[in-house]
C-alpha cells in the first residue's frame, strides 16, 4: 500500500485536541487494511517528522436514526500517532 493512500483525513475533536496539546499525539482515520507499520511509514513520508509511536483503533458504527428508518454508519479505523519530543506537523499549526 503506497504511504499516501494509508491516512484518510485527520480527526478534529475535543478529544484529538486536549491530545495535541497536552502529550503531542496525534489522531487521523486510516485505510482498515493498513497496519501500525503502514501508518508510521506515510506519517514520516507525508510530514519531515520522526514518529515514537502508532496506537489503532477499530471503530464500530453507531446506528442512527432519520425519522422512523435507522441505518448504521460504517466501520473505521483511527490512528494515535505520537512524535518525537518538540516536534509538530504543519496540518495543525493553525489550529
């Protein structure tokens, strides 16, 4: 899998926040089929940054309801990707 097709979009939440700020992490939706090892590879090849660490996680779809239908959103992957000490990636510095 080629590192530019592995991270799908970062994820911006209260959440992914509190973890930029505090302990440099941080969060991004990936491909289901890429591995810890895929997602370090892209992080470095797409950012100048050397990554410590990559945490995954599953997402399961919550079910959501429009009027009387319900359906359920699909599942995802997301990505906890911790950087060497002092470093920061560009995407976020305006935020």
């Amino acid at each position: 899998m080629h590192p530019s097709e592995v991270i799908l979009r970062p994820v911006v939440s209260e959440k992914s926040t509190n973890l930029r700020e505090l302990e440099g992490k941080y969060v991004f939706q990936v491909k289901r089929q890429a591995s810890k090892e895929d997602v370090k590879k892209a992080i470095e090849w797409l950012y100048p940054v050397k990554v410590t660490s990559v945490n995954t996680i599953v997402m399961r779809g919550k079910e959501k309801r429009r009027g009387v239908h319900t359906y359920l959103r699909s599942n995802f992957k997301k990505a906890i990707v911790a950087l060497k000490d002092g470093a920061k990636l560009p995407l976020f510095e305006d935020q």
